[in-house]
C-alpha cells in the first residue's frame, strides 16, 4: 500500500479544491465508496482508485435546521449519489423548507469557511 493510499480524506479535499468532486471506487467490486478510506467496506480489499462523481443524486432525507433571525434556515440532507454511496451535504439555491424528499440535485464545489465542500443545486 502506498503512502498515498493512506491518507484518503487528503486526497478527497485536494481533488475539492482543484475543482474536482471525486468518489472512491474498487477495482474488484466496481462498488463506488464514499466517506474516502483505505479498504472497501465489507470485503476489505485495498484496491480503490480515484473516479470523478457524475454529480447528479437525489435526496434521501432532509431536515431544516433553524435558526434565531437574522440568520437564515437551512437544511442538512442526505443525499444518494447516482453511483450508490449516500452522503450528508445541503441542498442550495432554494428555502430550507422546500427541499423534498426524492428531488433530483446536481452537485457543486463552494468554499465555504476558506475550505471547498460539496453543495447541491435542485436539477
């Protein structure tokens, strides 16, 4: 195993920030992984790669978070990406409360805080 290969959350946020949102997947299987680790969960096999995300998913579940006035709400949601792994992020560009359950969402890279993360738009 390479140095390289154990670091995986480094490499996920390097890829972020040159404007790539990357997925792990494994050789063996084809099954795509995400949070970034060093083994494929479940068969434990070590032989992932770097491969870039369609973008496109769908939400899972969505909560709305709110907040005291002057801040605005927002949701957290869990969004299932198009090639199988399911990840928390937010979904941007409309009202907290009109983010449904099933809605098609397209991913983007934003900084946020000085650090890119990925967002997602309603397709």
């Amino acid at each position: 195993m390479t140095t390289e290969a154990l670091h995986p959350d480094a490499d996920y946020r390097r890829h972020l920030a040159a404007g790539r949102f990357m997925l792990q997947r494994s050789r063996s299987s084809g099954a795509f992984v995400f949070y970034p680790r060093v083994a494929e969960p479940g068969s434990g096999a070590a032989d992932l790669e770097w491969i870039e995300a369609s973008g496109r998913g769908s939400v899972y579940s969505t909560t709305t978070v709110r907040c005291k006035p002057p801040a605005a709400d927002y949701n957290v949601a869990l969004i299932d990406l198009a090639e199988g792994p399911r990840m928390m992020s937010r979904v941007v560009g409309i009202a907290a409360a009109d983010v449904k359950i099933g809605m098609p969402v397209r991913a983007r890279i934003v900084i946020d805080n000085d650090a890119p993360l990925v967002v997602f738009d309603p397709a």
